[in-house]
C-alpha cells in the first residue's frame, strides 16, 4: 500500500472511531422516558393547535430545497478544477464541459416539470 494511501486510511479509521464512540455513549448514557410532552408535536416554538396533519409543509417546499443543496454541492465542485485549470489543459476544460452540460440538463428537466413553480 502506498503512503499516501496509509494517511487516508488512518484518517478515515479515526473519523469511524469517534463515530461509534459518540453514538455508543449517547446510547448507553441517555435516558429513556418517553412520556406525553415528549411526545407532543412541537414546532418553531408553538405548540400544535388542531389536527397535525393540516400543519405540514408543501412537498414544493422540501423538493426546492433539496435541489438547491443538490446544484450548490455540484457548484463547490468547480473550485478544485479552477485551482488546477492550467495544467488539466484541454481534456480538464472537456471534462469541466460535460459535467456542466449534465448539470444544464439536470435543471432543464427540472424546470421543464415545473418543480421550482410556487403556486
């Protein structure tokens, strides 16, 4: 295994480590009394007033959101191919090409079913 390679694995070890060590404290350690206020839907500081189920968001609320983590995500990946955009050359500016074309697709569709519509 190469060196490089031996930093990599050590690092992601540590992140399971403190992982399981965090979930496995907080299992044994917490305490577990469910009672009816615990139980109570609670939202944004007020207490639920009539049926719950009236209370819900739109699907257009949560849809909107998820595609703006999605494309801002996609967006941070054009840092690293900037930094490195002279010695990539020609095959990089290719490649930088065809991941913004998916991404153009990606929102014409999404834009084409109407998903960033607020009605």
């Amino acid at each position: 295994m190469d060196e490089s390679y031996l930093a990599l694995l050590i690092s992601a070890g540590l992140c399971a480590l403190v992982v399981a060590v965090m979930v496995g404290a907080s299992w044994l350690l917490g305490k577990r009394s469910p009672n009816r206020a615990k139980n109570a839907v609670f939202e944004a500081g007020n207490r639920a007033v009539g049926e719950v189920k009236s209370h819900r968001f739109p699907v257009k609320f949560y849809l909107t959101a998820i595609l703006f983590i999605v494309f801002d995500v996609e967006v941070v990946f054009m840092y690293p191919w900037a930094v490195v955009f002279r010695r990539l050359g020609w095959f990089g500016l290719a490649e930088m090409a065809a991941f913004v074309l998916v991404l153009a697709v990606g929102l014409a569709y999404v834009w084409r079913v109407g998903a960033l519509e607020w009605d």
